[in-house]
C-alpha cells in the first residue's frame, strides 16, 4: 500500500535526529517562535509507563506545546508503522485546520520514511511463519539468521545489526511468504514515492563528532539510572503479563535491564550495556538519516543549531 490517499500532506516541518541529539530543545525553541503542536515521531513514547527510560517530554514541556502520539498504547500492544502513518496523517490536517503548524520530532526513521515515502505493498504478518522463524533463531541465533537473510536479500542484510531480531524475522518472513526479498518492496515504494510531490521541511540534526553525541548518551543513561529506570522496569515486570520479546520491551535500555533482573549478567554492567546499545541504536538512526536526501543537516553540536533550526523554519515558512 502506498501514500493513503496519494495526495500531499499540508505543509509540515520534521525534525529527526539520532537519540540525545537536541531535538527536544529544538522543537521547543520552535514553539516559542509559532504556534505548533508536536506529533512525536517515536516507537517507545507511545507506551504508557515508560516515561523514564524513553526520557518521554516532562509535564512542564507537554503543558508548554501540545504533544501527540505520547501515552497511546499499553505494552503489550503493538504499534506499527501504518498505524502511524494513519495516525500522523489525521493530526497534521487536524493542526493544519486549526491554524497551527504541525511539527513532527523524533528518532524513529521507518516512520518518518513511511510517512513521507509511502508504506510498502508487502504481504501481512504470518503467524505461521513467524513463530517458525521464532524456534529457529532459539537453536541458531539470530546471527546466523542474519547469515540466512544475507543470501535471499543481502541488500536488507546489510543494513540490518546481526542481533537485530526483529527486523531481520519480519525480512525473512517477508521472504518466506512471498518469494521476494524486502528490498525488493522498498524499491517499489521509492520509485512510487519519487512521483510524489514533497511538501515538507525535513530538518536532521546529525553529529559532525560522534565523541560529543556518545558523551550525550553516557550523561543521558546516568540521568535515567539516577532517576529511577531500573524501578520503572521492576513495576513493568510486576504485571506479569509483559516479557522480552514484546515491541516494547525490546526498546534501547529495557532489554538491558530486563536481562539483568532476569540474571543473564551482573547489575554492574547494565550501565555499560545500556549505553553501547544506545550508540548502537544512534548509529542505526543515522545511517537512515543518510538514506532521505531530501533533509537540511545541521550539525547538533553546533553551539548555534537551535538557531539555526530556526532560521530553517523561518526560510521555509516565508
């Protein structure tokens, strides 16, 4: 399935940037300057109860701007890219109607690229096969289920981490169920979303010193230990109802402290963990940043960026 209505959207800014790169800072500053209101961008904040460890905007900054797509879903929901799409879709004519300017932030890059590429013609979610794919990977590793996409789509394969489970079941099950690699699918929608008018601002705040962003990340993983992460994840696992394999719980940071109350490694490492995960996941957020030509890059360590992600709106909006 393509673009919903194949039509351009009102006119909107993005904001996307990899994980502690300022764009909360950014997107405020923005507010101060027009009347917007915030569509989150971000697979994590749609779930309820996960405020620490997805470092969720407080209630001063969500009282300051409207925000939307925060708090949506419980855990144990899924919540998918089309479901964005659709959701994202409604808000910006809604702001637009309102008169106000719809301002998209955040870090998750598959539903900025759904948004403005159009979602793919691929086949659904097989249980079937993706419960087979499932008692694969326990006996091999996913690892070697990476090794196995690699052969049937090594263009997808490399881009996806060997530990990506994920992402690397739902290629494979793509496969399996159709016969054609999911690169295959992503051609097809850029060459749709190619015809496709843009009508947007697509600003990305990227690192020109990956040493000040991982320094960024560092800070951010002790704020949230220091504010009570790991007892967010305990009252998570009280529920008894959640486990590891969930979307949700497999967010940067959660795992990590899941597998150590699981006992899988010492509570010592969980700092260490959790912040080579996240350079991880920082790094996976910009190499598909580099994939969406169309953004204006300001290097977010640049003592000026939020001034000059100002400037950039203003530009666009004159």
């Amino acid at each position: 399935m393509a673009r919903f209505d194949k039509a351009p959207l009102p006119f909107y800014v993005a904001l996307a940037g990899p994980t502690a790169s300022g764009k909360t800072a950014a997107a405020l500053e923005l507010a101060r300057h027009w009347d917007t209101e915030i569509i989150s961008v971000d697979s994590a904040l749609v779930y309820l109860g996960m405020d620490i460890g997805t470092a969720k905007p407080t209630t001063q900054e969500r009282a300051a701007v409207a925000h939307h797509l925060i708090d949506i879903r419980d855990p144990l929901q899924a919540y998918s890219a089309a479901d964005f799409v659709r959701d994202a879709t409604r808000l910006i004519h809604d702001i637009t109607a309102r008169g106000k300017l719809p301002l998209l932030v955040g870090g998750t890059m598959l539903y900025f690229k759904a948004l403005i590429d159009g979602l793919d013609d691929m086949p659904p979610a097989d249980a079937a096969v993706r419960e087979q794919l499932s008692q694969e990977a326990a006996e091999r590793g996913w690892p070697a289920m990476h090794a196995l996409l690699a052969a049937v789509d090594p263009i997808t394969a490399q881009r996806l981490a060997p530990a990506d489970g994920q992402r690397i079941q739902r290629a494979l099950e793509v496969y399996r169920v159709s016969g054609l690699p999911l690169s295959h699918f992503h051609a097809a929608r850029a060459k749709d979303a190619a015809a496709l008018p843009s009508n947007s601002l697509l600003i990305s705040l990227e690192p020109t010193d990956r040493a000040w962003l991982h320094a960024r990340i560092a800070q951010r993983f002790d704020a949230m230990l220091e504010h009570g992460f790991l007892d967010e994840v305990k009252a998570l696992r009280k529920r008894g109802d959640l486990h590891v394999d969930l979307p949700s719980m497999r967010c940067v940071g959660y795992r990590q402290a899941w597998e150590a109350l699981d006992g899988l490694w010492p509570f010592e490492q969980l700092r260490d963990k959790g912040v080579f995960a996240t350079r991880q996941l920082a790094k996976r957020q910009i190499t598909w940043l580099r994939s969406m030509t169309q953004r204006q890059i300001i290097a977010c360590e640049a003592p000026d960026a939020v001034a000059q992600v100002v400037r950039l709106v203003r530009a666009a909006l004159q």
